[in-house]
C-alpha cells in the first residue's frame, strides 16, 4: 500500500501506513526484521511499528516523542543507523535542513532515493511519492549522475481540509 494515491488529478494522502504490505512475506516484525539482517529487540520491534503508523518522514524528535521505553539517545542514533544501512528506512528531505526518516515501502523494487517527496508547508511532514516516476539520468555534459531527488512543496489534504473547515 502507497501511503498516497492519485483521484482525479489530486494527491490524497494516507495516514498511516498498513502493515499488510509488510506481513505478506513475513509473519511477525520480527521475521521482518531478520531478513534484513536485523537481530530484533524488544526496542527495535517497538521502532519498526512506529515507522509503520506514520506513512511520513520523522525526525529523532519525533521518535523520542512516540517511543514509549525510554532509550537513551545514542540507542536511537545506533538503530537509525542500522535500520538505513540495511534499507529498512531511508532519509527523507525536510525543512531546515532537519533529518526525516522513512519507512521503505517494501512494494516498491529497489527502494532507491531516486523518488519524489513532498514537504508539506503547514504541518511540516514529508511524504515520499514512491509512484511519481523521476526521469533516468545517467549522462549530461559530460556529468556521471548517480542519483536524482525531486522535492515538491505545498499543502497536504490533510492540511486543506482542516482549512476548508476553519475558513
């Protein structure tokens, strides 16, 4: 499951990602976690289901925030670390220059940085926009590139709608 899908011509966005799309392959998160080559603890099951509640990018504060076992920072950072190494999650663009990290939509072959984000402007989330093809750059005047970012802002759905509301 995309955390968003396209209806006439707009992005509607998802909140919160369904972990069926993890658990067609896997039993439990912790099978999950073992196939990446992750031994799983009690923390870093309690880390994987965060990811999976929240289809948009967090940074280190939000995940303080959500974690409910109390682990120091330097825990988090190692998890994090571990967790990107092996493709579990992936760094997303945010404002300020602020890390954001996302979950891996395990659908989409390859998970690569070569995806669109969008930055919405209000609530200050990153959603990764794993269907918005970017075109395949190799070569351009005479530059090798390796990858390629896209980075859209504006307000997401959720954003909108609470200002129809208001307004």
């Amino acid at each position: 499951m995309e955390n968003y899908f396209i209806k006439d011509n707009n992005v509607v966005f998802i909140e919160g990602v369904n972990d069926d799309f993890l658990m067609k392959k896997f039993n439990s998160k912790r099978e999950y976690l073992c196939n990446y080559g992750i031994r799983s603890t009690p923390f870093r099951t309690e880390l994987l289901e965060i990811f999976m509640e929240n289809s948009y990018g967090l940074t280190h504060k939000d995940l303080q925030q959500r974690i409910k076992s109390n682990p120091d920072k330097a825990t988090i950072y190692r998890a994090l670390d571990i967790f990107l190494e092996k493709g579990v999650i992936h760094k997303v663009p945010g404002f300020n220059s602020v890390s954001k990290y996302a979950l891996t939509q395990e659908e989409v072959s390859c998970h690569s940085e070569n995806h669109a984000h969008f930055l919405c402007k209000r609530c200050k989330k990153t959603f990764c926009m794993n269907d918005l093809a970017l075109p395949e750059y190799t070569n351009f005047n005479g530059f090798s590139i390796t990858s390629a970012r896209l980075v859209l802002e504006g307000i997401c759905p959720s954003c909108a709608e609470q200002e129809v509301v208001v307004g």
